[in-house]
C-alpha cells in the first residue's frame, strides 16, 4: 500500500470534513422527501441548512421580544393628523410661519417658497386610562391607546423618500448596507422552519403610492440568505410556488438533486458562503412549496377574526396584511414587515388621512388585540412608523417632507404602554425634548432582543461594522416596562 504523504493527508481531512458538513443538508432535505425518495436524497451532497440559529448565541442579556413587526407607513405620515396635538399651530392658521423655526433648515418642495402656518386637520381626544391624545380619526385604535408608547420626538437625517426610508432600515443614507431585520436575521436566526426568517408584504391605498425598491429589505454585505423576502398580498404570494403543468414531485426532485449535487461540488472547491446560502435556499423553497399555500390561506381563519381585522381573503389589503403578519409571527418569522403606500399627502391631507385611516386604524388595532389574545404580544415588538413626517407650514391644503421632529410607536415587546415620550416645539417643528434619534430606534429596538448594539458588529472592508454605526446611539430606558 502506498503510504501517505503529509498533502495527501491533508486533502483527506478536508474532504472529511467538507462531506461531514454537506450531511447536515442532505439529511434535513431528506426529511421533507417521500420514503421511496429518502436514498436518493441521503446521496445527495449538500451545504447548510434552512434554518439558522444566528451569531448571537446565547443573547447578550435576557430578550424581552422574540420577533419585530414593523408597520410602515409609507410615504410620510403626518404627525400633526394624527398623534401631535398643537393648539398654537391651529391659532397661527394662515399666519406667516415665525423665520426663527426654518432659518437654515432642510425643506423639501417648499424651498424658497412663502411660509404659512397649517392648523392641524382632525381634533384630538384623550384615549384610554392614560389619556393619551390621538387624532379623533383613528377610533380603533383609541381602545387600545393604554397598549402604545407614543414618541412625538423622533428625528432622523434623510428628506425625500427613498434615502429616508434607506436611512430607517440601515442607519445610513447610501444604498446596500444590511437593513435591520437582515441584521436581526443574522444575529438572532429564525424559529421558522419552513418560511423565510424576514418577510416583506406591501398594500396601497389613501394618498400617492411612492415606490419601494427591494433594497430596503436587502441584507448587504452580510450573507444573502439574511435578505427579506417579498410575498405577494395577492394571486400566488412567490413566483413558482407551484410547479408547472407536466411536472411532477419526481421530475421536480431530480432537478433539485442534480444542482444541489453539482453546487456542493463548487462550495468544496471554493467554500464560499454564498454557494452554501444558494444550496439552503433550495431546501427551504422545497419546504415553502408545502407551507406558503396553507399560510396565505385565510378561508380557515373564524369568521370572527376575519371582521375583526376587516379582512377579505385575498384582496392584497393592509387588513389582510396584518392578519398575514400574525400567522407569520405564529410560525417563527423574526422579522415582518408591512409597507402601506399612501401618506404622501403634498395635497388634499384632510381627506387623504381619512381615507387611508379607515384602511390602516381598524387592523393595526385588531393585530394588537389577536396577539394578546394569543399570548404574542409581550413577545412581539410592534413598530409603527413613516420615514419622517410632515411640516407645520402649508403646502396648498397639503404638507412637505420634514425631517426634525416627528411621532412613532412602539407597542409590545417589553416595551411601557400608556405614555408618550419627548416632544416637539409648539408647532411641531423641531424635536426639542428627549429627542429620539432613528440610531436610538435601532439600539432600542436590538436591546429588546436581547442584543447589545455596541458588541454586534460584522466584519466588512478593513471596519466593524454595526446596524447603528459609529455615531451616539443609546437604548432609551425610560420607554421600557
């Protein structure tokens, strides 16, 4: 026999090992497979596996939220129509807006234009327990005003769309960094065992519907298999989902093992992450084929959800949306998020925002309720946010993007319910109390998960780089329960 060599050794090892890996794959395939189709499948070299645990493990302290849902209203909602009350801005109605708030302030459409105060459309009333004051259009989710921590401080960098709403996902203003539920994907990895661990959904309807690029929900330069995943609200909710007339389970099985097979081949020459991503793909788009149809299917929901939430089955609506989002919650999808196009309101505000308040008010409340009832929402982070508001100052009978003093909310997930937090000044220009810095979301939010922002960091061009960079952020532990 001819005896080794120290390199014949050496490649002996690594293909042990390569092969030991690709088992992982094969195996949790085959576990999806008929029983006439399990040897094949065990014969079949394959990296990774559908599921992944993420980087932090075990958490950096105890997670008071185990998932996020983000519910984003595209576009820019009005915090002065719906949960900033100024009476001194109604009393300024038509009056020239005081040069002292604007002199040197980013303006969006209004830049050189004359400056008039706008009176807040809707009144406000105070709503549950804790009296807090929101717009009279939003009567559902009056009743569960003692659930929302309302932060009338926020501000963030970026003033026309697509850069703002880059600038909520990422922390930064420039295209392809990680969004944040790629880096909660990363970090903490999915419950889920046949969906996608971050998934995306998008509705219209009540004002100008700006587009939303696919990057906003793009993982970057973390792995590929950390990006979201858009489903459609209606027709089938991915692209081939279904196989096509004259396939079937075998042919399609076939398929799938000849390019799994040819895939781990290259990932043993190269070991590159993006081949073993590719190849888990492909296990977790077999295990979709069976799960994403009964997920989409409301038909079985009670009735008495059903109205709850105001959904119609298949209608691509918010309501059907949020119902959506509670069954991707139940089945361990870390991150969720709902984009609602329809609050850019430049014009007509006052019948804008109640029309796409009748859309919005009735589901958000019912997910908040569906999750209490279901013992979810001390588990789940609710976020309900725009990209930035809008200006104090008219736009014909509408508002211009603004940027330095707008409302979110928070609800659930460990966070204090009943209480508003910061403030802007009298007419709801700038953030001028305990101001709430968009960095400060993410800290905040990756607190509530049981992540230390500071120490969860990636390694990318020479920098360790994190969701909330470099510049001051801090978890704000006055909003906490």
């Amino acid at each position: 026999m001819k005896p080794f060599t120290p390199n014949e050794n050496h490649l002996t090892r690594r293909v042990f090992l390569s092969t030991g890996s690709a088992s992982v794959g094969a195996a949790a395939l085959a576990s999806l497979l008929p029983t006439a189709r399990m040897q094949a499948a065990a014969s079949t070299p394959a990296v990774g596996t559908a599921r992944c645990r993420g980087v932090i493990f075990p958490p950096h302290h105890r997670p008071r939220a185990k998932r996020v849902i983000h519910l984003c209203m595209a576009g820019g909602a009005s915090h002065l129509e719906t949960f900033d009350p100024k009476p001194e801005l109604a009393r300024l109605h038509g009056k020239p807006m005081p040069e002292s708030f604007t002199r040197g302030q980013p303006i969006a459409q209004l830049q050189g234009k004359q400056l008039r105060c706008f009176a807040p459309q809707f009144p406000f009333v105070k709503a549950g327990e804790s009296g807090l004051e929101m717009a009279a259009v939003f009567p559902h989710l009056h009743g569960v005003a003692d659930d929302l921590c309302i932060i009338r401080s926020a501000k963030t960098e970026q003033i026309n769309h697509d850069p703002a709403h880059t600038y909520f996902n990422t922390g930064r203003a420039i295209a392809g960094l990680p969004s944040m539920g790629s880096w909660v994907l990363y970090g903490l990895g999915s419950e889920a065992e046949d969906l996608p661990g971050f998934i995306v959904l998008t509705s219209q309807g009540g004002g100008q519907s700006q587009p939303i690029a696919s990057r906003q929900w793009h993982s970057g330069f973390l792995p590929s298999r950390f990006q979201g995943v858009q489903f459609n609200s209606a027709g089938d909710p991915v692209h081939y989902v279904h196989n096509p007339p004259g396939v079937g389970d075998r042919q399609q099985w076939e398929v799938i093992e000849a390019v799994n097979h040819i895939d781990a081949l290259r990932d043993r020459q190269l070991q590159n992450p993006e081949i073993a991503a590719r190849i888990s793909q492909y296990e977790l788009a077999f295990r979709m084929q069976a799960s994403v149809p009964d997920l989409m299917d409301l038909s079985g929901e009670p009735k008495s959800v059903l109205g709850m939430y105001g959904a119609q089955p298949g209608d691509g609506s918010y309501a059907s949306n949020c119902l959506l989002a509670r069954r991707l919650a139940e089945r361990g999808v870390r991150f969720i998020q709902l984009y609602h196009r329809g609050w850019d309101h430049h014009g007509g505000i006052k019948k804008g925002i109640e029309k796409v308040a009748r859309l919005v008010d009735q589901p958000t409340a019912a997910l908040i309720r569906d999750l209490k009832q279901r013992g979810m929402f001390e588990e789940t982070l609710i976020v309900w946010s725009g990209e930035f508001g809008r200006t104090p100052m008219a736009q014909g009978d509408g508002r211009d993007h603004h940027i330095k003093g707008f409302t979110i909310w928070l609800a659930g997930g460990g966070i204090r319910g009943g209480m508003h937090y910061g403030a802007t000044d009298e007419l709801g220009y700038h953030a001028v109390e305990d101001v709430f810095h968009i960095r400060d979301f993410h800290a905040t939010m990756l607190h509530q998960l049981g992540i230390d922002h500071q120490r969860f960091t990636h390694p990318y061009q020479g920098l360790d780089l994190g969701l909330t960079g470099v510049e001051p952020a801090r978890v704000v532990k006055e909003i906490l329960a």
